[in-house]
C-alpha cells in the first residue's frame, strides 16, 4: 500500500497526508489511562495492594480475593477536554465533552469454612465486567501565521520524481488535481512547484477526535488463611477510535496573486479488539501493612483502518476545485508492552488508608505488524522515539461510618525519548466522597487531567512546533450492591 509518512517529531498528531499505521497509533493503544469506580478513580488509581473493587481487576486481579460478598457496580461518567494551543505567536482553544461507562462489573464470592487457627482457601472468587481504559473524545485548533514554509512543499517532495499519473490518490495527487502543485516549465512531467511561493500565510488546523478503549475482563482468585491473596485476569480489549481533520493554508495578508485558500480533510475510523493476560498477588504482612505485585503480558491487537482524504481549493476570481481519495482500507497487528506493577498500602486503625502504585512500561518495545510485514520504518521509529518510564499513584481514604472521603494522585512519565525534545508528562488530580451501607453504596468522584505536548503540523524541519495543552475533568458516580 503505497503511504506518505509525514515525519512527527512526537506529541499528539494525526497525520494530514494518506493516514499510515505508525509509531503514533502503537503509542495510543499502549498508552493505558485506567478508569473506573468512582471510589478507584477518587483515590488516584491506587489500589494494587488494596483490593476489593472491580476497577482493580484490570491492574491487580489478586484484588479479587478480598471480597467477602457478592457485588455488583456501575458507574456512568461525564467529562469536558478543552485544549489550548500555541504557534508560532498565535493561541487557540477548543473543548468537547463525552459520556463514558467507567465501570459495570459483577463478582460472586464463594467462601469456605475453615477452622479456626487452620490454613487453606478462605473464599474462591470469580469475576466478570468491563472497565474503561482510554477516553478519544478531544477537540483540537491550531492557528498562526507562517512566512517561510507551507505543507505543499511537502506535497512537492512527495511529487516530484513521479509523472501526474503516478501520483498519490491520497496526498499529492489531490494537490495536483486542485492546481495547488503544477509541473515546472520546461519539464512538465517529474518536477513542481507549489502555487504558494515564500510569502505569509495563515495555517489553521483543527482535529476532532472521538472513541475509547475498553476491557472486558473475567478474573478468579482466592484468598489462603487471610495472609496470601491470588488472582488471574484474562482480558479482551477494545478499541473504537475515529478522527477527522481539516487542514487550511489562506492569503491571510492578499499578497498571493490569484490565490485565496485550500483546505486538506482527512478521516480514519480503527476498530480492533486484543487479548491479554494478568497475573497478581496481594501479602497482608499484618493488619495495617500490605504489598502487591503484578505483571501483565502484551496486549495482542487486530486493528482494522478505513480512511479517505479530499481536497478542496478557491482562487481570487470565485473558482474552486475538489478532489477526493479512494476510500483505503488496512488490516494490521500491534503488541503493546508488557507491564509491571509494584504496590504497597497502610491501613490505619480500619479508619484510614494510605496506598501508592508504581507501574514500569517500556513504550519502544510495543510492536507493529502485518503480513506481509510493511513496519519496518515504524517499528525503527518506535524504537527511536519512544522509551521505558513509570507511573506513580497514590491515593489515601478516611472513613466517618457511612461517609468516606477520598483523594488521590498520579503521574504518567514521558514515554518519549530525550533528544525528542518532548516531556510530556501528565498529571491527575481527583478526590471524591461515598456512603457505604452492608447492602449498597453510592459513590462520587473528581479528576482533573494535565498534560502538555508538542505538535508539528508537517515535517519539523519545516515547521516550528505548536505547544498543546490538554485539561480534562471528569464526573463520575458509582451506584453498587452487595448480597
């Protein structure tokens, strides 16, 4: 399949030429923002040496061994992405709000009789839901002036060599066919030259993106003499993911002659689904003291594109042209990384906890292929761009029977390699509150996500970077029963 590859120099980006599976899409589906109950979420997610909530299961299933009863939860949430950009001198800003399924799940407890001062299985547990791992839904806007360059010399370069028949049906033949790229004169068949020529342009772009991934998770466990906490998640994730972009260059000062604006629109659409496997223990060392571990494998992804670019142009004297891609189709494979996990919580005087996660993920090791294997540029840039790093988070809860209050903490570190130039680290904040009872509770929680990154519109040897800055906030509310 023939693609153009726009070079990124990292941060969040779709590509503006023919969409091709790369480095950008392993580090999306390896990039896990875990979700869930509300209590799970209030508490900053950390909760491997904890337990006893549905969320768990998908970052330690041990935690299925420490519930005593029955118990179903749900949790619907509400959240708002606003994003703001910088380039070269100009902000810009946009939001989008989202509904999610953070949680709905079902554990049933089966517990045996042992007697007293005996060691054995104290209860056998098994468990089935869905837990979010990934919320898409963003809305991005990028706009400045540019003197010395424009995305058609990119174009150029992708055209010339090629007679107009050999062109991209993706990129830079629906330049050619919108008179935005002509021959040279003089060889008017492998060689040209961009209508736009070296003076000030306007550059706007505007990315909406939607989707999320998701797992379903069934997990089994067992608790041995209340010391010794096991469990076992198979997980089976999906992904939904679609975006559409609009990229425009205009005469924002009519200096161009005959030249008013071009507008380049892209839409990808990936569906796929993968498979998993984790595996955790829980030690109670004793009534206030706890550790965890936990490892998952790689996550095995079929993905599937569909995805089709168009061209639209309009000059001074009212004239416009369009011009549109085949729609393109794609079938590939992606295996994330593998993941570690290291807990440790206090339990103070059964009226407050505290409790800390630290995760190791090596985001070059993630993997793409195809038969027969096309990745070779990618998986090298994967490998190039992308390195180890470690989430922390810690998270505390008081209890005023039957209230509780919670708080929490975490921070994903960069996944990018230093001479990237790009430190994006995001950080969340959340709290919340519940009201717990022997056969319901309901529950409530905050978060608030920061992050920065760096985004190139095309070829960063031509184009400065724009700063974007993402903040979400999330509303979540858990309703669960115990019987």
């Amino acid at each position: 399949m023939k693609k153009v590859i726009i070079t990124i120099a990292g941060g969040l980006l779709c590509s503006i030429s023919a969409f091709s599976q790369n480095e950008i899409d392993a580090l999306r589906y390896s990039t896990i923002n875990y979700g869930g109950t509300a209590r799970f979420s209030a508490m900053g997610g950390a909760f491997g040496a904890l337990g006893a909530d549905l969320s768990n299961l998908s970052v330690n299933p041990a935690g299925i061994a420490l519930f005593s009863k029955t118990e179903f939860s749900f949790t619907p949430g509400i959240f708002n992405s606003s994003t703001n950009s910088t380039y070269n001198g100009f902000s810009s800003g946009d939001s989008k709000s989202s509904f999610n399924i953070g949680n709905v799940g079902i554990v049933g407890s089966n517990n045996n009789t042992i007697a007293e001062g005996a060691s054995g299985w104290v209860n056998t547990n098994f468990a089935i839901g869905y837990n979010n791992l990934g919320n898409f839904h963003n809305r991005l806007s990028i706009y400045g002036p540019n003197t010395s360059s424009s995305f058609l010399d990119v174009l150029k370069g992708s055209a010339d060599g090629n007679m107009s028949e050999d062109l991209d049906g993706f990129s830079d033949k629906l330049a050619f066919r919108t008179y935005m790229l002509d021959t040279m004169p003089g060889d008017p068949y492998t060689y040209y030259t961009p209508l736009i020529p070296g003076a000030e342009i306007g550059q706007l772009k505007s990315v909406e993106s939607r989707g999320n991934m998701g797992e379903t998770y069934i997990t089994f466990g067992g608790n041995y003499s209340n010391k010794l906490y096991l469990g076992a998640t198979f997980g089976i994730d999906n992904v939904r993911y679609s975006e559409d972009a609009d990229y425009n260059e205009s005469d924002s000062q009519d200096t161009i002659n005959g030249f008013d604006e071009y507008t380049y629109s892209s839409s990808l659409s990936t569906r796929g689904v993968g498979f998993n496997f984790k595996f955790g223990m829980i030690y109670r060392v004793n009534d206030w003291v706890r550790f965890g571990g936990a490892i998952h494998s790689p996550t095995y992804f079929s993905l599937s594109d569909a995805y089709s670019n168009r061209m639209n142009s309009r000059f001074d004297n009212g004239q416009t042209y369009s011009a549109s891609s085949p729609e393109g189709n794609y079938d590939y494979y992606l295996s994330t990384p593998l993941r570690a996990t290291g807990s440790l919580a206090f339990i103070i005087a059964k009226k407050g906890l505290l409790s800390a996660d630290y995760e190791f993920v090596d985001y070059s090791s993630a993997v793409l292929s195809a038969s027969p294997n096309t990745f070779f540029d990618a998986n090298n840039s994967i490998r190039n761009k992308y390195t180890s790093t470690g989430n922390l988070r810690v998270g505390t809860e008081w209890r005023l029977d039957p209230f509780s209050i919670r708080a929490g903490y975490a921070m994903y570190g960069n996944p990018y390699q230093a001479n990237t130039g790009n430190n994006s680290i995001k950080n969340i904040i959340s709290a919340g509150f519940g009201i717990r009872e022997k056969e319901y509770f309901l529950d409530f929680a905050y978060t608030y996500t920061m992050s920065d990154e760096k985004y190139y519109m095309y070829d960063p040897s031509l184009v400065n970077a724009a700063t974007i800055t993402t903040k979400q906030s999330g509303f979540l509310m858990t309703l669960g029963f115990r019987y």
